[in-house]
C-alpha cells in the first residue's frame, strides 16, 4: 500500500512537471505616450488602434463600455478572453475567460500569454503609426 503511494505522489509529480503552465501575463497600465515617442492622442484614436492590431492578431473586438473593450479569440479548441481599458493616456489587457488553456487560478498555459503578448505588441505598433 505505501509502495502506491510513492508511485501515485511520483506519477502526479511527473505530471505537474510536464504541464507548461506559468503566471498569467497581464498588461498593467501601458502608457500611450511611451510607445509613442510623446505624441499626443485621444481617447477614439487609442480605440482605433487597438481594434485593429487585436483583428489583425485575429482578436473579435466589441465595445463593453466607454474606454473598455472584450476582445476574444478562438483557435482550435482553445478560446482566450480578455478585457482592455484604454484612455487617452494608457491601455491595459487583462484576463477574462479562457477555455482549453488549463486555467487554475492565477496559472495557465503559456500560450494563452503568447497571445496576450502578440496583441500587446500589435497595439504598440499601431499606437506608432497613428
């Protein structure tokens, strides 16, 4: 009986260590004028800026509230939710909802911070080109 015990803890153990599941990335406050080399914008233009790098990392964009959007993305059988509250100073990207990323509290798969990740960058460079 304790020679099973071993082999469970041992068994669970090698399964923890395969899963490639980390902290989830979110994007606290981001200023607008640092990845804009000072320009000045408001609030509408950040807005525009970020819908389109989200549909161009495929993100589904749709207003929640002023200065907040739900963007989701789906592929294969993975689906990821965030939610972005900009202004004409900042924007910030944080978790919502996913499904298929092996979500536990505040770990998950790293891809879904892969994603994140993309869109964030999306967004600076579209902030740029404004």
């Amino acid at each position: 009986m304790q020679t099973n015990r071993l082999w469970f803890g041992a068994l669970t153990l090698l399964l923890l260590a395969g899963c490639d599941t980390t902290q989830i990335y979110n994007v606290p406050g981001n200023s607008v004028l640092v990845a804009s080399a000072g320009k000045q914008f408001n609030q509408a233009s950040v807005k525009k800026a970020i819908i389109r790098a989200g549909e161009q990392q495929g993100w589904q964009m749709e207003e929640a509230d002023p200065g907040q959007l739900i963007a989701t993305r789906s592929a294969d059988e993975r689906m990821a939710k965030v939610d972005i509250h900009y202004s004409a100073k900042s924007y910030s990207i944080t978790y919502r909802d996913s499904s298929g990323f092996d979500y536990a509290g505040s770990k998950i798969n790293e891809e879904y911070n892969n994603w994140v990740k993309r869109l964030e960058m999306a967004i600076k460079m579209q902030i740029n080109n404004i």
